[in-house]
C-alpha cells in the first residue's frame, strides 16, 4: 500500500561458543528457528519492513542479514529475499559457534555500533523508517564495555531520532534500544 512506513529492525546474535555450550542440548537449534520464526512474521507484519542480523563473537563481528558480500548498496534485507534467510543463517551461526574465543567477553558494543551504522543509512534512504534494534544475549555484561554500549544506546536514541530541526522525526519517536 501507498503510505505505509515500514520498520528496519536490526537483531544483534549472541554467537559466543562457550556460553551457548552451558546451555542444554538443542537450545542452539530451537533458537534459530524461534529466530526465523520471529523474522518471518515480523516481515509477514508489513512488506515494506527490512531486516539486519549481527552476529557477535568474543573475536569479532559480522553481518549475517543480509547476506555476506551481497549488494552493499541496499540498507537491509527485505521480504523479497527471504528465501534465503534460513540457510543464510544456519551457515553464519554455525560458523561463528565453531570459531574459538581468545578472549571471555562478547563484541556487544561493537555489533551495537556496526548496527547503528547501517541503520543510518536505511533512515538516510527513508527516514520515514522506523528503526529498532533488538539484542538476544546469552553472555552476562562486560563491564569493561559498559559505557561503549551506552553511548550507542544514546546515539541511537537521539541521532538516529532526530529531524534537522532537532525535534523528533515520529511523535513514537524513531529508534528503541
């Protein structure tokens, strides 16, 4: 329909191998499909919605929604390709958990900002957008990352929300963390 807003979502994955070994068999496998599950529908919600999933790991930080080295020119994946979500994510999650940690704690910061940046240019391409950035964390708090989550808690909740002239884009406002 004309006039519809629709959501860019980033979701930001937990892939920390140690922490997910602590928790009973086939809890890996039952979140992937909660978490295609949840993608599904929250494309099925509006077709003009847009999806992003961060993989985090104590070594790094990578995108694994859309797909990895696809078309960089696009913000987020939308439900046209959907088709792909599925093994797209199995071979990311996967590959993430086999990986072995150097250090204990999680890049959350840095899935945070890598998320924030990309969700930038989705508002930049629509800011009609809504933005939203949902965190599934298996790994305690960091403190040591603390105020790095926190400034992109704030960047996101007043960068991201704000219109030129310093008021808000939408009376819901544009972005929750």
């Amino acid at each position: 329909r004309d006039g519809d807003v629709g959501c860019t979502l980033a979701v930001i994955v937990d892939c920390n191998p140690a922490r997910w070994a602590r928790c009973e068999d086939g809890a890996v496998e039952r979140f992937i499909e909660h978490l295609l599950v949840f993608s599904n529908a929250f494309y099925l919600v509006n077709a003009c919605n847009q999806l992003l999933i961060y993989g985090i790991h104590p070594d790094e930080v990578c995108c694994m929604w859309p797909e990895p080295g696809g078309a960089m020119g696009e913000p987020a994946a939308t439900s046209a390709d959907q088709q792909k979500l599925r093994p797209t994510l199995l071979s990311s999650i996967q590959r993430l958990l086999t990986l072995t940690p150097t250090t204990g704690a999680t890049r959350l910061s840095g899935g945070m900002s890598l998320a924030l940046c990309r969700l930038q240019r989705a508002h930049r391409a629509d800011p009609k957008q809504e933005l939203r950035t949902l965190v599934v964390s298996v790994t305690p708090d960091d403190p040591a990352q603390h105020l790095a989550i926190m400034n992109c808690a704030f960047t996101g909740s007043t960068r991201l929300g704000s219109n030129p002239r310093g008021g808000r884009a939408h009376a819901q406002g544009t972005h929750a963390l």
